[in-house]
C-alpha cells in the first residue's frame, strides 16, 4: 500500500515537472538568478589589502562618486571650533574697569595736589635747599599714592609713580587721564572675554603708541592696559556647546564644505601612503579585504534591475516571439546564450570593455532562433553587461548599434558560411566607425583612436567566427536546423544521399522531383521552402532497408508478386519509421525527422488493400491494417511534402500527360487527402491548398512541356499532307474536347474542396 503511494506520489510530481508551464518558469528563475550571480559578481569591485600607515601597491580608482567623511568633517570642526562662543554679560565688569580708571586718575590728581599744598606749607621759596626739600614731600606723596594704587591694584614702578607726582605737568596729567578714560570706555564698550581679552589689550597698548603722550606716560599706559583691561563677558559653556554642535552639523551638509571623491578620480597611486581618510573612503566603498561586509543596498538595486529586465524579455516573447517562448529547447538555447556571454564579458571586461563579444550572442540568436529577439536580446544584454562596466558609454554605443546591425546583418547572409564571413567584415567596420565618432567627440589622441579601431574590428570579425565555430555544435545539440545547415545535408554528396543514389537510385530521382514540387509549394504557402526540399530529399531514405520492395527501384520483377498484401503493407508501411532510425543515425535535424514521419500520415495502402479484398478473396481485410501508422502533418512544410510525394509518382504514372490531365489529378489527389482527413492538423487553408496546386503545375509545366512533332516527308505523297492536316485537326479537337472535360473536373473538385471545409468549419463552430 505504501510502496502505491509512493508510486503515485512520484508519479504526481514527475507529471508536475512535465508541465511545459513549470519548465518555462523554472528555466527563467535558473537563467535570472545566474545571470544576476554573474552581474553581481562583475559589479562588485576588487578588494584590496590595505593597512593604515602603509605604503598601497596599488593604483585604486573610484568606482562611484563618494564623500570623504573625515576631511569633511575635519572641516566643519575647523569651522565650528572657529565661531564665537555664546557668550553672557558680567555684571558691572565695565563699570568697574572705567571706576577704577577713574579713581587712579583722581589719585594721581589728588596726590599731587597734597604735595602742592604740603610743599605750600612748608617750605618758602626763599629756603635753602628748597628743591630737595619740595622733592622729598613729592616722594613722601608717591609713597602714598603708590599705596593707594596698590588697593586697586595696579602695580607700577617707584620710578613711575614719582613721574606721576614730581615730574608730569599738569597738562600731562590731563591728557593722559583723557586718552585713559576714553580708551578704556572705548575698549570695554566691546565684548572682552577671557578669549581675546590679549588682542583688547593690544589694541590699547597701540593706540597708547600712537598718541602724542611724552615716553614715560607712555610706558605707563603700557603697562595700566594690563591692569584696566578686564572680560566683560564670558562663555556660555552650556550654549556655546549647543551652537557649536549645530555649526558642525551644519558645515557637515554644507555643499561647499563637503570633500567629494569623484568617480574615476584616483584614491591612491602606487606608492602613497595609506591615510586615515583614504582607508575610510576604501572602507565605505567596500574595497577592503578585511571588512567582508555585504552592500545589500548595492545588491537589491541590481536585482531589481535585472528581474525587471527579465520580465520585459518574457512579455516580449510571449507577444512577438510565441514560437521560442513555448518550445523548452530554445528556451534552454536562448538562456544559454545569455549566460554564456554574461559569463564572457565578466571575464574580459576588466582587460578592455571594448573586447566584450556582445555581437556573439546578437548573431547566434539572429539565426537560431528569431532576428526580432535577438534585436531585443542584445539590447538588454547591453544594460546587463553596462551594470558591470559602471555604465561605460563606449561599450553601450557601441553594444546597443553594432549589435543590432550583427543581427539584421547575419539574418542577410545565413545561407552562406562565407557570407557570414563577409558579414563578420562589415561589422567590424561598422564598430570602427563608431569607435572613431566616440573618440572624435571624447577628443581622443590619434594614438587611442588606432588602437581601439584595432580592437572593435577583430572584436567584431572574432564574434562572427566564434558564431560559425559554435553553430554546427549547437544545431546538433538543440535540433535546430538553419539555412546553412539545411543547404550542408541538401548537398548531393552528403552520405545519405550518395547511399540513396547508389542503393535505390530510382528513390533518389523520386525525393529529387519531390524537392522540386516542396519547395514551390512551400513558397506558395509561406513556408519555409528550403526546409520543405531538404526534408523532400529525405523523406524516403527508409527505403534504403528494402529498396527493391519499392516499384521505381524495381529493374527485375516486383517480389510483392510471391508475397500476401499484409506482408506487402507491412513491407511498404514500415519505410516511415525505418527512415526515422536511419536519420538518427546519420544525425538528421528532428524537424526533418519528424516530416519522415508525417509524409505519409495514416493513409491507406490503396493498391494491396483492394488487392487483399478483390485478387486474394480475404472477407476479414481490416482497413485499418492497410494504413500508415504514422503521424499526420502538422506543419505547413510536412503537409506540402506529403501533397508532393504523392502528386509526383501518380503524375509519373500518367500515360498522357497533357497540362488539363495533370492538373486535374493533381487537383484530385489534394481532395482525396483533404477527405481522408490527413491534412487536419496543419494549418492550411483552401486558398492555401489552390496555390499549392497552381505551384505544383508550374514545376509539371517545366518537365512535361509540349514538343513539336515532326512528320516524316514523302516526295512522292504531297497530297497526303491534306490527309495529315485533316487528321491532326480532328485530334486536336478530340484533345480539346477532352481538356474541357477536365477543366470541369477541376472545377468540380474546387468545389467538393471548398464544401469540405464549409462543412469542417461549422461542425468545429457546433463543437
């Protein structure tokens, strides 16, 4: 019970696999995912082994533009450390800066005044020694004053407090304390911090510089400034840390601040030292070994591109490309192709984009499969490889306009392996051209120029050559027969065909004439008509097993004369599969294998069935042991086979064949197979099967044409020539006679054909 079970499973799952739907979407996900694996791989960009303070043995170039993020926000630091701080008043820090000027005036002043009045007192002009007497109270003065200044203080030398009370005038004092005041109100009018609190006393010290003062008042200013001078204002820790970080933030998103890295612009030669902002710039780019970090930002955009490639390919097949998108073999073919060329450009693009054979895939596609596809191909495969090459504009001109011309191109000169030779040659000129109008514009040396024209010719010759190498193996692998191919096996010296000449020459003679009658037929119907003479010339090799059982190789009596009509039927039925296992054998494409099967369809064996029933009295004949167990046409080029076959050895037959005779058993014969329903797989129409007729006569009229009759000439009888004449008048009304009667013929059976398929049309409608 289990082991059923397992059976059934097995057995739902092969079914499953089976599906020609499930086979298109497995093969499209496979394809996707290697071809996106491909593209990510080349996308991704090398990796280097690279240490801080290190010297780089490489030259590295940016793939992408990218920002250094160290220097940019060295920058802003250096911007945000430069703006003032956010500063707060101190509370009357001004005022007494500009009191304490004040007071040390007013104590100069006073102190002056006192030893005046002292000295006054004291001493009279008229006392010895009155000057050192006058300068002792003065110093007595300065002692105090100094004292005074030192509880303000301000430190000043002996020297220069004596100058203040013993030796400055009035007018001295005056104008000193006047510059004092003003600077110092001047000075502490502005924001003094402890910051630049040195460049406030500067900018006193030099207007002290430049008055007008005497030396020693001077010198005294100079060194008052240190004293006076005081913050009025002070750091905001709290604020300044605020506003410096919203500086920073700023100057980190100011466009004019921002140190970018262009793409292509070198990160480091070989040689430079590896520095803490060129590591960053390697790290972020993922260019480093040791990071083995995954960009999947980068990784999800290439997916998306790519799926959306695919599905553009799919809608595209699917509406002008039905042919390949519903046959899995050139579904595997066309995915093949792709990938191979994926897997080419991965492995050449990083020596020169320009030796990317894209042209090989536009080519094999051209004529393997469809030139409409391999236009679209090309063009996809173009944004694929780009993707790897970072968008390199030459590669994707030159992609996207020669690989299109390679596929008009190839499709032109198929028939030919020298043609496509000569095809190669144009394209190659063709990428040259395009190579000199990008250089032209880009003003590329001359030196360039050449060398890349050198390139893209034998790329473009190279990827032609390569086509006409793979060619025969894929034609073999996938069963696809191209005119090239087809023009090799309709070669008279093709093995088969020489056996068939030499074994069973009057079979060759036959499939000759039938290629005649195919390929016209074909032609006539749209068909692919060298496909229809080839598959002519092979459509009888199985009588090669027994040709002397076959009536135009017959020299010496017919066997089937000592043998039943079963055994006949048998003999002469079994030619289809014979010729089937020999055309395996001699690798015969499968299209033309299956025209072996089909040219005969399930017919009856007319002649040995009637012979079996009315010669050999056998009242249990089955018609159905009389018919090929073959299979009816199913292609235009099967069907106009089958019409040939038949129509060439039964107008062989005919003892007179005169052009309404041929016509209307030609014409007949179409009828009795379209009756016996052999051609109700094919897609042929009545005005189809009307113009194979018409097109079969063309060939009869070339073989069977009227000749003039040459009478023998008696002197001594000139009168019988009267007789003569009266004879050939009489047949040739006789012969006129009759061909009216077969006109009418032919025209009866355009009508029993029309009313078949009127009736085949409104029994398929009723169905």
């Amino acid at each position: 019970m289990t082991k059923d079970r397992n059976k059934e499973s097995y057995g739902g799952v092969k079914n499953y696999f089976k599906d020609k739907r499930i086979q298109r979407i497995m093969i499209a996900v496979i394809t996707v995912l290697v071809a996106y694996a491909i593209v990510l791989n080349g996308a991704t960009p090398k990796k280097y082994k690279l240490k801080l303070g290190e010297k780089s043995e490489y030259d590295i170039t940016a793939p992408r533009d990218i920002k250094n993020t160290i220097l940019t926000e060295q920058n802003a630091r250096r911007i945000a450390e430069a703006e003032a701080g956010d500063m707060k008043e101190i509370k009357n820090a001004s005022i007494e800066v500009i009191n304490k000027t004040v007071d040390f005036i007013s104590f100069i002043e006073k102190y002056r005044k006192n030893a005046d009045k002292k000295i006054r007192e004291t001493l009279s002009t008229n006392d010895e020694n009155y000057d050192s007497k006058a300068l002792n109270i003065k110093k007595e003065e300065a002692t105090n004053l100094n004292k005074e200044l030192e509880k303000l203080e301000i430190v000043l030398s002996y020297d220069q407090v004596l100058f203040f009370v013993a030796n400055a005038t009035d007018e001295d004092i005056q104008n000193f304390g006047s510059l004092l005041r003003e600077l110092v109100v001047d000075i502490m009018g502005q924001d003094v911090t402890e910051d630049n609190i040195s460049q406030k006393i500067v900018q006193m010290q030099n207007s002290i510089l430049t008055s007008n003062l005497k030396q020693e008042l001077k010198n005294c200013g100079l060194l008052l400034s240190k004293y006076l001078i005081k913050p009025n204002r002070t750091i905001n820790a709290e604020g300044t840390r605020a506003k410096k970080e919203r500086i920073y933030e700023l100057a980190l998103n100011d466009p004019n601040n921002i140190v970018m890295v262009k793409k292509g612009d070198r990160i480091l030669s070989k040689g430079d030292v590896v520095t803490e902002d060129k590591l960053k710039i390697l790290e972020e780019l993922n260019l480093l070994e040791t990071t083995g970090k995954i960009d999947f930002s980068f990784a999800i955009g290439i997916f998306i591109i790519i799926f959306l490639i695919s599905i553009l390919l799919i809608l595209y097949m699917n509406k002008f490309c039905r042919k390949v998108f519903n046959n899995r073999n050139d579904l595997i073919l066309l995915s093949l192709l792709i990938l191979i060329i994926l897997i080419t450009a991965r492995m050449v693009f990083e020596i020169s984009t320009l030796t990317i054979p894209i042209f090989l895939a536009a080519a094999l596609i051209s004529i393997l499969l469809d030139l409409r596809l391999a236009i679209i191909v090309n063009f996809l495969l173009t944004i694929s490889i780009s993707i790897m090459t970072n968008g390199e504009i030459k590669f994707m001109i030159l992609g996207a306009i020669s690989g299109a011309f390679t596929a008009f191109i190839v499709s032109k000169t198929s028939y030919h392996r020298n043609s496509l030779s000569m095809g190669g040659l144009i394209i190659g000129i063709i990428n040259v051209l395009i190579i000199i109008s990008i250089d032209l514009i880009e003003k590329y040396p001359l030196k360039t120029i050449v060398y890349e024209s050198i390139v893209v010719m034998l790329n473009g010759f190279l990827s032609i050559v390569l086509t006409i190498g793979l060619l025969p193996y894929l034609e073999v692998a996938f069963n696809i027969v191209t005119p090239i191919r087809l023009l090799e096996l309709s070669n008279p010296n093709h093995p088969l065909l020489k056996r068939l000449l030499i074994e069973a020459p009057g079979t060759y003679h036959h499939s000759l004439m039938v290629g005649n009658l195919a390929e016209a037929g074909a032609e006539a119907v749209g068909g692919n008509a060298l496909l229809a003479r080839v598959a002519a010339y092979f459509h009888d090799i199985g009588k090669l097993k027994r040709p002397g059982f076959f009536m135009e190789n017959q020299m010496d009596g017919n066997p089937h004369d000592k043998i039943t009509a079963n055994l006949s039927t048998l003999v002469i039925t079994s030619h289809i599969h014979d010729g089937v296992e020999i055309a395996k054998r001699y690798r015969i494409p499968q299209v033309i294998r299956d025209i072996i099967i089909q040219h005969h369809g399930t017919t009856l064996v007319a002649y040995f069935y009637h012979k079996a029933k009315n010669v050999e009295k056998d009242d249990s004949v089955d018609e159905e042991n009389f018919r090929y167990d073959g299979e009816k046409p199913s292609t235009k080029e099967a069907a106009v086979v089958m019409l040939a076959d038949s129509v060439e050895a039964a107008v062989r037959s005919m003892p007179d064949k005169t052009e309404g005779k041929i016509e209307g058993f030609i014409r007949k014969i179409i009828k009795d197979k379209l009756d016996d329903g052999q051609l109700d797989q094919c897609n042929l129409t009545f005005k189809d099967l009307d113009n194979i007729a018409k097109a079969f006569m063309k060939v009869f009229g070339g073989y069977f044409h009227a000749r003039e009759e040459y009478p023998d000439i008696k002197n001594k009888d000139n009168v019988s020539n009267n007789e003569n004449d009266l004879k050939i008048n009489e047949q040739n009304s006789n012969d006129s006679h009759e061909e009216t009667n077969f006109r009418d013929t032919i025209e009866e059976t355009k009508g029993q054909i029309a009313a078949h398929y009127n009736n085949k049309t409104h029994k398929e409608k009723s169905e």
